[in-house]
C-alpha cells in the first residue's frame, strides 16, 4: 500500500509525463517491437502466465489499493468483477492462442490456380490503452491481455482519479513483463489528451461518449486505428408476464455492482404499466435482502469521488423538480450525514420522470433507477429505437418466439436474457458497443483480431499462367477475355 509520501511522489512523476516523455514512452516500446517483430507462441504464453502470477501473487494489494482510491470499494466486488473475468480472460487466450496464430488458407479464384492464398496474423506494433477509474484493473488488464496475446507491447493510461491502483500496477507490470513490454503512465486530462495524439498503432479508449469524440478526433490526425468503448444508457425491458421477483433480484445486481458505477449497468426499466407497483416493491424487497445496511456495509462500494456524488443528487433533485415521484430504498434509515459521510448513496428508483430531465438524457453511472410503464409491448420497443443504440440491453421473458423478435427489432452492443451484466464476462463472445456506445470489439478471439493485422498473402506458383495477360496485347487475351467476361 502506498502512504501519503508516496501518493504525494506518484503525483509528481504523473505531471513530468509531458508530451515529449510520452514520445519518448512510445519510442523505445517501438524499438523493442522492431527488435521482435513477430513474437513466438512460447514468447507470448510466458507473457500471459507472467500477467496471471501478476494478478494471483497480488490480487489483495491490488483489491485495497482500489479501495482506497474509491474511498471504500469492496474487496469482494473487485476479485468478482476484475481479478476474477481477468484471469479467466488470461486462461482463455493461452489456450487458444495456437489456433489464433494458425495462418487462414483462403479459396484462389479458378483464373490464378495453382496459386496458394493465406492470411497471416501480425502484431500491429505498440497499442495504446486509455483505462478509465471505475474498473482500473479489469479495464487495464483486460485489453492488455488481448494486445499481449496478439504480440504486442502497450502504453497504459490511467485515471487520476485511481492514483494508488496506478502506482502499484505500474510498480507491479514493469517487475513482471519489463518495460519493453508494457509501460503505465498517468495523469490529468492533459495528459490524457497528449497521450490520444500520440502516432500508436492501435488506441483503445474506454470512457464516456463526450470523451471518446475527443480521442477519436486525437487520434484522427496521425490516422490511428481507434476501439472507442462508450457507454450510454442500457435499458431493461421486462416483458408482460415476466418474473418480477427474478428480475428484481438481477436488476438489483447489476445496478448496485460498483455502486452503478458500470458502462453497462442498467439505466433505466421499462415495464408493463399494470405491473409497475409490484416491480417498485420487488426492487425494495431485494434491495433489502442484499445491502441491509449501507453506510458501514462492506459489500456496499462508495461514489469514487464528492463531485460526482454531487452529481448524481444533483439529477434526483432535478427529476424530482420537473414533477418525477423518488421512492428511496434505505432499508436501515441510515441519515443523509451518515450516508455522505462514508460517500453511499441508496438505491433511488425515479418514476413519472420527464423525457428532457437530464437523469433521462445522461449515463447515470450511479444508484439512481428511472422506472417507466408502457402500455404495449410495441410501445416500450418503439421508444428503445427512439434513443441512442446503447452498450448493452437486458431483456427479462421466458417467451422464446418474444424473446427472439425483440432481439431482431432493436439494436444494442450486447445483450444478456433474463440477467443482467454476464454476457460482458463471456470469454467467447466479443464486446463492444455500437453508434454512440462505442466501436470495434475486445474480449476473446475478436481482441486478438482488433489488436492483430491480418496480411493477406498470395503465393504465385512456377505454373502460372498470368503471362498469357502481358502485353504486348493479341488474340490470346481477348480469347481468354471473351471467355472470363464475355463479348
């Protein structure tokens, strides 16, 4: 753990990062990429075995370093949902890998047999990956692993706003792969801003949509390749005749994980308007089972810092002006002093919220809840193709056939049925938003692809015929002209 002295230091060598030790960060990762362009496969395991003792030996320094930046997160929640999908991530890639790095034959048109064709996966070179504070290790390990497993060296940006999760992880990544493989920079958003400018060959960015315009436009100038992973606000539509108790429970899951702060927490529910009361009493009843307790509760993680806790009273006070009704889920009565002191916030469920508030128009990013019924199935479905295409979406029904046509009439990164948040943690799957929530994938085969160039390569063979097309031009092509395409 670092004290005061040593956070104090951390700063320090955070503002030395200037533009030009950035360039000189990315320069000599370069050199070594060019001293080994194409990793082994053994090269690559040891790499990746290296980020799994990396996470084992380390887990609970690294669990009370993010605790402490957040003010209280707990420990559980972060093995869960960081140490935990990293390593299987980790597992998934090693065991793959060989196959990944397997070149793809690839069909020769009938006019350039015998000729051979393949596609070869490359390294891209040096990636760079911006890594928001509210998941700063599974977001900075998570990308790092694919970039790694593709034969890649990284530059890491972190958030200032994690500056212990930074320290050590820097401290920890330079002991375990070595500075010719990953290097770990932080810093405000200057700082920021000058690491989206640099020439890499890859930049990953995951953060809010404003930002993501910012680096995308950073990026644009030296025509970096650029996996923007947004956000946006993630609905859930539950279906008439759902499981109110069920989905309840799993909503309140996904919502009170990190405190709301997920890109892909649920943001607001649609429910049938018959069945909206007992959704608001099933959320209370399941809110009390898990978090009894709030401000002393250990499982219950705090808002990383008071600007945004501000921020979100600031939206709830604003619902509740423009006429919206706040049901506030306190199971233990605990005193807005309590609460503020230990920086939680109870789960507020916001109903008859106006369309134009800004709780409806932001990503929450927090325990607040918008509740809206709907009248029709048509009707929820109808208002979800009216918003921006979100980075994820939760649909609660057991009618297969309903199930099936609502995910072919609306458009979503990813989409987990009947639960909410696991189809992230599916090693399988790639993730990934799509519009205004993000573009390009990660995770599993697809981030070895993001972070690879696969080369297409033609092998000629000694019988080819392709001196039948040189010139000087006779008989002989337009015959074979006639014959490819016609008269």
């Amino acid at each position: 753990m670092f004290d005061g002295n040593q956070k104090g230091a951390y700063h320090m060598q955070l503002a030395a990062h200037t533009a030009v030790t950035l360039t000189n960060h990315l320069s000599q990762l370069r050199d070594a990429a060019n001293l080994l362009p194409y990793p082994s496969l053994a090269q690559r395991r040891q790499w990746l075995d290296a980020l799994a003792r990396l996470l084992q030996q380390h887990q609970h320094e690294l669990a009370a370093a993010i605790s402490a930046d957040f003010g209280h997160r707990s420990v559980v929640e972060t093995r869960l949902a960081e140490v935990f999908p990293t390593l299987a991530g980790i597992r998934h890639a090693r065991r793959q890998l060989a196959a990944w790095l397997r070149p793809q034959r690839r069909p020769v048109a009938l006019w350039f047999q015998p000729a051979r064709a393949r596609l070869l996966p490359q390294p891209l070179g040096v990636v760079g990956i911006i890594v928001p504070w509210n998941y700063p290790l599974f977001l900075a390990l998570g990308p790092l692993l694919a970039a790694l497993a593709a034969g890649n060296r990284a530059l890491l940006k972190m958030s200032e706003l994690t500056p212990r999760t930074g320290a050590l992880l820097a401290t920890l990544l330079s002991r375990y792969l070595g500075d010719d493989v990953v290097r770990v920079v932080g810093g405000d958003a200057s700082v920021a801003r000058a690491f989206a400018s640099l020439p890499f060959d890859h930049l990953l960015f995951t953060g809010s949509t404003r930002v993501g315009r910012e680096v995308m436009q950073a990026a644009a100038a030296n025509l970096v390749p650029v996996t923007l992973e947004l956000g946006g606000k993630s609905p859930v539509l539950i279906a008439p005749g759902a499981d109110l108790q069920h989905a309840a429970r799993r909503i309140v899951a996904g919502k009170l994980l990190n405190a709301g702060q997920t890109c892909v927490a649920p943001d607001y529910v649609l429910v049938p308007r018959a069945q909206q009361v007992a959704l608001v009493a099933a959320l209370r009843a399941a809110v009390t089972r898990a978090y009894p307790t709030l401000a002393g509760n250990a499982d219950y993680s705090a808002i990383i810092s008071a600007p945004h806790y501000q921020r979100l009273q600031t939206l709830a006070i604003q619902a509740q002006a423009g006429g919206a009704v706040l049901t506030t889920i306190n199971p233990a009565d605990e005193t807005p002093d309590e609460l503020a002191a230990a920086r939680k916030l109870p789960l507020t469920l916001i109903e008859q919220a106006p369309p134009d508030c800004a709780v409806m128009q932001e990503e929450i990013f927090g325990p607040l809840l918008p509740v809206i019924g709907y009248d029709s199935l048509e009707q929820a479905v109808a208002l979800l193709r009216q918003q921006p295409r979100p980075l994820a979406m939760y649909l609660f029904d057991h009618d297969k056939a309903r199930v099936e046509r609502l995910l072919r009439d609306t458009i979503a990164g990813g989409v987990t049925v009947n639960d909410t948040l696991l189809h992230v943690a599916q090693d399988a799957l790639p993730f990934g938003g799509v519009g205004a929530s993000g573009m390009g994938h990660y995770h599993g085969h697809e981030g070895f692809l993001t972070f690879s160039k696969l080369k297409p390569v033609l092998y000629q063979s000694r019988l080819s015929g392709t001196w039948l097309t040189a010139p000087p031009y006779g008989n002989t092509i337009n015959l074979l002209l006639r014959w490819m395409i016609g008269k």
